[in-house]
C-alpha cells in the first residue's frame, strides 16, 4: 500500500512536469542536452561508476553549458572557465544559493553546515566569521604552525623509511609493512586547522578527535550513497516520510549528534585554552555573540573538517603523480638543491623561490581534479546566457574535470606538467571554486601543500614497486585516489641527521605556537 501511494505520487508528478514543460512554449529554450524521459529526466543515463567522466562527453557534444533532468529537478553543469567566470563570478549576486541537501545539509546537519546552507543572512554571518581569519592578513603568519607539522608528518614518514634502501617493504605506520600515508596526510591536515581553530594539535593518527570525525564523515557518505538516500535528494517529499519508513533519518539524526559533541567539546577546550584560537576570536565578534552556541560550533566545525579533506586529497594526488612523473620530481628537488641545499630544510619563506614546486602543488589540484563535478550552486532568480534560458531554483553544476581537462586551455590536459602554471600565470584553476561560494581557506590550504611537497622531496625520493593506473580514483563527491603503495625513500643518511637536528629544536607546544601567530599577527 505504501509503494502504491508513492507510484501513485510519482504519476501525479509526472502530469505536472508535461503540462509545466507545454506552459513553457513561449520561453526560450534550456541549455542543450541529452534527451530526458518523463518522472526520471536523465537519471538511465547516469553511470554509477566515474559519472564525471559522462558530465565531460556530454560537455563535448553538447557544448559548454548543458541541462539535464534529475527526477524533477533541472541541473545546469558548466564545462568551461569562461561560462562559469560569466555566471559564477560575475554574476554571483544570483548564483550563489545553494540547492537543497535533504540528507547532508538538513538532516544530518540542521541547516547549520556553511557549504549547504542558502545565500542569505545565515550565510553571511558564517562566512564573516570563518573569512576573518582566512584573510591574507592573517594566513601570511600561519607558518609557524604549518612548520611544525610539516616537520611532524616528515617525522612520521622517515622511522621505517631505511628499510626502503633494500626494496622489502614500503614505508609504513610503526610496525606495519605497508604506510599509511592518505593518514598521516590527514592528520597533517587536521593538526593545522584544529591548532588554529581550538589551540589543539592532532598528534596521531589515532586521536580520538581524528578518529571520531573520520567515522562521522564515512557514516554520512554511505547514507548519501545508498538507494533509498539518492531517491531522497530527487524526489524531496520523500523527506516526510516517518523515521520508521526511512531509517536514513535516524542513522543522519545520530551522526549529526556525535558531529556536535566533538565541535562542542573541542570549543569547550577551545575557550579555555591559554593561548588565542580561532574560537576565541570569533566568540569576540558581534556575529559569533549573534548565533546559538549549537551554530557557532558548527561554523568553526566545518572549518576544521572541509579544509581538511582537501588538502590530504591533494597531497594524495601529488604522491600519484610523484610515482607516475619521477622526471618532473627530479627537476623540482634540483630547484629545491639551488634554493636551500643539504645544510637545512625548506622554509616557508623559501617558498617564494620555489615557483617549480609550488606549481607541483596547483598541477596536483588540476590534473585529477578532486571535486569533479563542483559544489553546486542554485539560481536565485531566472537568467539568460547565450540565448538560453536558466530557470530559478535551478541546480548549478561548475564541472571541474570539463574545465580543468579542456584542450582548449590546458595543453595535453591529461599529463602531469608544472610548467604549465610558469609559464602562464592567468591559467584558471576550478579547484577552490567560484564567485562569493568559493573556499575561504584557499590560502591556507595552499601553503599546507606546497610546505609538505616542498620538505617531502627534500627528504625523499617518493616511488612505487609496481605502476599505478592514475585513472582508479574513489567514488563519491569527493574522489582521491585509489588505495597505491607510494615508498618514501631516505635520500641519505645526512638528510635524516639534518632534519632531526631541526625537529629536536622545533617548538612543540600549541599554545606557544598559537602566541607567535597572534604577536605575528598583530
């Protein structure tokens, strides 16, 4: 009875979308694309496996700007930097809204989390308070911290690396034949932004902070990702149904609240810690006094969690292509040698010097974009572009793997080339996003990656027993690559008495680190 009455729904629906599709007769028409059936739209055609790269193939036959149907929803995808520079950014005043996210943004989340959450006041409160400090201002004097745990993540990739020199075994996690290194980037990752937002370092890998949002984070995705969480997010009446017709709500009610204890223990820790933190900070601003202590944890929360994913997801990237391009490592650690030499670690004020690394950083972020098909965005009013027609409300796809893949801009899209970014300056990059949605911590997360990159092949030489096909990437909205054995090979003994000299005199403490941010800051 109850499936009927969903079949039933979906007839009824179906009516609408024809006779809404024969009212619009007079209006310009949609962007081009692939042909869409009643109820369903394009959803036969959406390949479960790699569907980014069907977004690219519809965008070479269609065009630039394409639409779709999903269920009864429009989706606009853009496929080249050029219409999302028009639409994104220049007109970013009515395309910043968000779509709705039933199941990460309102259930799992209760509206509260700033990447889903609609262009509005809300919206505006949040991103004063997490953009105040990921300004410019304030990111040129995180290097103390990102010295520190640089030199940490070093740290815990040199204590097996020695058994490399014979072949056996690839660097691994104390005791384990195989490293875990997406983690330990990770942790690198989290170890920054926790130190910054609440005065506390991540040390291991197994930290419970760590470990209790990693799991938080893995139980959303598989809500999202099962059947029943798909149809949801298509068909949003679906949401009405009673928690015991739709255990989704209960698995995303308890993930949110193991999400909140952690953001509100690590404020509590936060407010009472003796040096200055990002929490601090925002408590003394009219805006973080103006949101519930709930909200506000949720603000610094995502902080901590999204810039994260990001940069250990690069960092990912950059050891494929380390194993995959040895060549173009090569050329960067003898730029390394010229800068800094044998005598002393790379610094972040070396980083200036190091435009060749540095580049390795952005080609990472390019050539297997991470978020392939974009954050999306929604319409906040109707528009017109290149005599089409984009209704309101309409989801906004910015299609990273098109754009970032485009012959049209990027010689040889698919290869690994640093040079590129020297050589042209004004090339775009989709990574970081566009127009007022674009990531705050841009800033952040790129000198966290070019001071990892820059201290890893200072130290080793990164290779893998057996060739990696560079293609294999996750699944899921945001797509690192798959599991590979990457071994980080001592370049001499010399090296390793060098770094630890340095990792010996390295202030530890967080709150000493976090003093010399403010002092720098002013």
């Amino acid at each position: 009875m109850f499936y009927f009455a969903i079949v039933s729904v979906c007839v009824l629906l179906s009516g609408l979308w024809l006779l809404s599709r024969n009212a619009r007769g007079n209006k310009k028409p949609l962007p081009p694309g692939p042909k869409a059936l009643p109820i369903i739209g394009n959803l036969h055609q959406m390949p479960l496996k790699d569907p980014w790269l069907k977004y690219r193939e519809w965008h070479q036959t269609y065009g630039p700007i394409i639409s779709l149907k999903i269920g009864l929803r429009t989706f606009i995808s853009i496929g080249s930097h050029e219409v999302a520079r028009d639409l994104l950014t220049k007109k970013s005043g009515i395309y910043s809204s968000r779509p709705r996210f039933i199941i990460t943004g309102e259930c799992a989340f209760r509206d509260l989390n700033t990447a889903m959450i609609p262009y509005g006041p809300q919206w505006r409160t949040h991103h004063r308070i997490q953009s105040t400090f990921l300004k410019p201002k304030y990111t040129a004097h995180y290097g103390p911290i990102q010295d520190l745990e640089s030199k940490h993540l070093i740290h815990e990739l040199l204590p097996t690396s020695e058994k490399n020199a014979g072949g056996k075994r690839s660097v691994g996690m104390k005791g384990k034949p195989e490293q875990d290194f997406p983690s330990l980037f990770l942790r690198y990752a989290y170890s920054i932004n926790s130190t910054l937002a609440y005065g506390q370092r991540v040390e291991d890998i197994l930290s419970p902070s760590m470990v209790e949002l990693s799991s938080v984070s893995k139980a959303i995705a598989q809500i999202s990702a099962t059947t029943m969480g798909g149809l949801v997010e298509i068909y949003p009446f679906l949401k009405h149904l009673p928690e015991c017709a739709a255990p989704w709500k209960k698995s995303a009610r308890k993930a949110y609240e193991r999400a909140l204890r952690l953001y509100e223990e690590n404020i509590r820790q936060a407010t009472a810690s003796p040096a200055w933190n990002w929490t601090q900070g925002g408590l003394a601003m009219k805006e973080g006094q103006s949101i519930s202590s709930e909200e506000f944890a949720n603000v610094l929360g995502f902080v901590f969690d999204a810039g994260s994913e990001t940069v250990c997801g690069a960092l990912e990237m950059f050891v494929l292509a380390a194993v995959t391009y040895p060549a173009v490592m090569q050329k960067a650690q003898t730029e390394i040698h010229q800068v800094v030499g044998d005598g002393r670690l790379p610094a972040m004020e070396d980083l200036v010097n190091l435009p060749y690394t540095c580049a390795l950083a952005t080609e990472s972020l390019r050539w297997r974009p991470l978020v392939p098909l974009g954050f999306p965005h929604a319409l906040m009013e109707e528009d017109e572009y290149m005599g089409y027609r984009i209704p309101k409300g309409a989801t906004v796809l910015p299609c990273h793997w098109a754009m970032d893949l485009d012959e049209t801009i990027f010689e040889k899209p698919t290869e690994f080339i640093p040079e590129r970014w020297l050589e042209n300056k004004d090339l775009p990059l989709a990574a970081f996003g566009f127009g007022r949605r674009g990531c705050p911590g841009r800033f952040v997360a790129k000198d966290s990656m070019c001071m990892a990159i820059a201290r890893m092949l200072w130290t080793f030489d990164i290779v893998a027993p057996a060739q990696v096909d560079t293609w294999k990437l996750k699944q899921g909205a945001l797509t690192p690559p798959e599991h590979f054995v990457a071994r980080f090979q001592l370049r001499s003994p010399e090296r390793r008495d060098v770094f630890e000299a340095e990792w010996n005199r390295t202030e530890k403490s967080p709150e000493k680190v976090m003093d010399t941010i403010k002092s720098l800051a002013g």
